[in-house]
C-alpha cells in the first residue's frame, strides 16, 4: 500500500481533468502454440512466452488463444483483477449480431465501408490481455500519468494489464503497415458506479493515415487537413446512426493526440461524451516508420452510443442474459427503442466512515461491486467533512435495484451488512 497516497491524489485529479483514465492492452494471440495465425495475431512472443504459460485447464478462448482462469487471477502482489471481472473476459458482446453492441458495430461498420470503399480493416478479436509496453508507452502515456495506477487499471501482473482502451493497438496495427482500420473490443477499468460507468465496456478505435500528397493540394497544413476530415468523418457517423442529434465539440487533452477532441452528445437532459480523438502524436507515426504521414484516430464508446440509439436506460443492461432484454434487439435493425420491463424502485442504503490517506472511491466501488455485482447501480458521495482533528469522513449512498427482479429488505439488509463489513475490513476505514 506503499503508493496508495499518490493513487488517492491520483483520482482527484483524474477526476477533475477531461482526459483519458487508464488504458492498455496487448494482445498475445501468436504467443502460444496453439493460437490461431489470424489477423489478430499482434503480440511480443519472447515477452509472452517468459511470462504465459500454456494454461492447464482452458477455459477462454480469446483472440484465438486459450486462457485459464489462473492466468488473469494471479498469485502475484501487483495482481488486482478480481473474479468479478474474469467472469466478463471472453463474452464478447460486440461480436454477437442480436447484441445492441453487436448492431451498433454492424452500423458503424457499414458507414465506414460505404464512406471509403471497403478501406478499412477491421479487428475485433485481440486479446484483452496486454503489455503494459502497448498499452501504455507505445501511445506515449506518461511514466506518472493517473491511468497507470493499479487503482484505475487492471493489473495481471506488472508488465501486464487488461487493456483499458483500444488504443493499445495503435501502434503495432502501424508498424504492421495497416494505414485504414478499426479496432472494436472489450476494455476493462476501475472506475465509478453509476447508470454510464461500468469496469467492463467496448470500444471501437479508428485511425486512418494520410500520405503528403492528400494534403499537399488542399492549402492547408497537414495536421489541420487531418483534424478536419476527422470531424467530417466522425459528424458523418453520428448523421448515419442518429439523424439529427443534438451534438457539440469539446477540446481535451490525450497523450496520443494533438489536437485532441471529444464530442458530446445530449441525452437524457445531460451532455454524454461517447468518444476521444484527435491529430495522431508524430512521434507515434515515426516509431512505426512513417514519420511523413500525418493521421488521425478516435475511440468510442460503444454502450454509451448504444444508450442513446436504442434509448437503453442503464449501462448493466448490456450485460443481462433476461430474454425480456435480449428478444427486443434483431441483427440489423437500429431503429428499436428498447421498452423497459421492469421499474422495480430502488433501494438506497448510506455508509458513512472516516477515510484514512490510502482510501479511493475505486476501491470502494470494487468492494461494493464484488458483494452486489449488477444489483449496484450507483455508489454516490453526499457528504463529505473534516472535523477540527483533521478527520475527513465520508458518506455514500448505495442505491439498490436489479434490472430484473424485486429484491426483499431482507436480501438488501444483507448485501449492505456485508459492505459495512467489508469496507471496514478490506479498505481499513473506521466506520461512523
Ligand atoms: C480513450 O480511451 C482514448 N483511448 C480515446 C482516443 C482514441 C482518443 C484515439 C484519441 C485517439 P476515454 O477515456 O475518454 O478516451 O474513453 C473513450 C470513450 O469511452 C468515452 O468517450 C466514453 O464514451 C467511453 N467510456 C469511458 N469510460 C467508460 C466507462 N467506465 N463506461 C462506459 N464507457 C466509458
Ligand atoms: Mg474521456
């Protein structure tokens, strides 16, 4: 817990900066003997080969490679990936054509083969497991940035992670010369609870590289060309899944890009950011040996376009196998709204305690999120003071709902007796 002060600043600032949380991944299809030789084949093998084993038990298939439940959950101190999250590793919602995910990757699919002939290539079965190296450096993520923090990112062991974005295949989809491609995936962070945030989602990453002669006749320098065809491209997308949607440019900061952009969306009375991107880093372009090109890039998020295209209200639902849930989507059809099946009320119950330095509200999720799994819908701070010791307590709210059932008192009862117990326990808070 040596580092716990410099995670729990960490979070206050990632908190109130716009940027990227955590991300990272490297996908290690080719690096056992096993794996398929499919386009998905992007790894370090020597790194891989040091590090995996090949697994005695197979219980995922991922990327075409077989992954044993004591390859992620490790016996190792840097090990932070619970099995609430292994649980998620291999479900690949974005790959199943009945899915809201799978639908929105179709579509997106088709504006981009539409708008550019076929061009871009596409991935959407890389691994999840990567190095810290691609996740990472590769995209020039910075030694102290926040997202490498075992309290925003999920470690497998030091020089491994369950990648946080896609991004983390940038860089060797570049150098393997691809110059057109999307990249759709699972992605895994510590984050908040509520109806947007969830430690699992998808993405979709886009890149597209320029040679001089596409803006040499244009008049305008390289790296404006590329940030406007970007905007077009990406206003274009959200014409072709929306029609007309309420939408606004926001400028940011990311590691990889410059000038960076995020846009917004406006649903449910809030301004909702459903994707990064901007001007690819030139030296991200030169490590890949294309140090004349200039390119851009984006990430979405591909629930959050969801949400708001099939009006699906909370970000769990995703996740439910409820056939009330999964019969109301069909392959192709973007137009359906989804009809809620159940308004069970929820259930708010408060903990209140005084934080000590190493407490996160990360932390506090993973704990609640491991005893309640999908019936916690949000974990929100009301109060917050200091007394005149210099004591800082904290109050949350836990609000309870399942998105399938009524749940009893007496099962709320218990799941909170048991976060009580456990926050007292695992994060070594002194309860009020
Ligand atoms: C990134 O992950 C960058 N890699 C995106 C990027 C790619 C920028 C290429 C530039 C070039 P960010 O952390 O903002 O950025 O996440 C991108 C999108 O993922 C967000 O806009 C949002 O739509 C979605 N997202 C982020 N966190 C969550 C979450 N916890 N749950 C659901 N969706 C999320
Ligand atoms: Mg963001």
């Amino acid at each position: 817990m040596a580092t716990a002060i410099s995670f729990a600043q960490f979070i206050r600032l990632s908190k109130t900066s716009v940027f990227l949380h955590g991300n990272g991944l490297r996908s290690f299809t080719n690096s056992v003997s096993f794996s398929s030789a499919s386009s998905s084949a992007l790894s370090s093998p020597q790194l891989l080969k040091k590090k995996w084993r090949q697994p005695v038990v197979s219980v995922l298939e991922l990327g075409g490679t077989k992954i044993a439940k004591d390859d992620v959950i490790r016996d190792d101190p840097t090990n932070n990936v619970p099995d609430t999250i292994f649980a998620k590793l291999g479900m690949q919602l974005h790959r199943r054509d009945k899915h809201p995910l799978g639908i929105l990757k179709n579509a997106i699919y088709e504006y981009f083969d539409t708008s550019y002939s076929n061009k871009f290539d596409k991935f959407d079965d890389l691994c999840p497991i990567v190095s810290v190296k691609e996740n990472f450096d590769d995209v020039l993520v910075p030694a102290d940035h926040v997202s490498r923090s075992y309290n925003d990112t999920y470690y497998v062991d030091s020089e491994t992670v369950l990648r946080c974005h896609t991004s983390a295949h940038q860089a060797e989809l570049l150098r393997r010369g691809h110059t057109h491609f999307l990249v759709t995936g699972d992605v895994y962070r510590r984050d908040s609870i509520d109806s947007t945030h969830y430690p699992v989602f998808h993405q979709m990453e886009g890149v597209r590289v320029f040679s001089p002669e596409d803006w040499s006749e244009s008049g305008i320098d390289a790296t404006s060309y590329a940030a406007e065809d970007l905007k077009k491209c990406l206003e274009g997308l959200a014409r072709h899944l929306f029609g007309a949607v309420e939408m606004r440019w926001v400028d940011t900061y990311f590691p990889f890009t410059n000038p960076s952009f995020e846009l917004e969306i406006f649903f449910q009375e809030k301004w909702l950011e459903v994707l990064g991107c901007g001007v690819t880093e030139q030296e991200i372009l030169k490590r890949s040996g294309k140090a004349d090109n200039v390119a851009w890039a984006f990430g979405l998020g591909l629930e959050r376009l969801a949400m708001i295209l099939f009006d699906i209200p909370d970000i769990r639902l995703f996740w439910s196998s409820d056939e009330r849930f999964t019969s109301q989507f069909s392959t192709g059809q973007l137009g359906i709204k989804f009809k809620p099946f159940s308004k069970y009320p929820p259930c708010y119950k408060d903990v209140s305690f005084w934080i000590n330095e190493s407490f996160t509200e990360n932390n506090l999720c993973e704990v609640v999120r491991g005893i309640a799994g999908d019936i916690v819908e949000e974990v929100r701070l009301i109060d917050n003071f200091t007394n005149k010791k210099g004591m800082t307590s904290h109050c949350y709210r836990i609000a309870y709902r399942s998105m399938e059932r009524s749940l009893t008192d007496e099962e709320i009862n218990k799941l909170q007796w048991d976060v009580r117990e456990q926050v007292q326990n695992k994060l070594n808070v002194v309860m009020r």
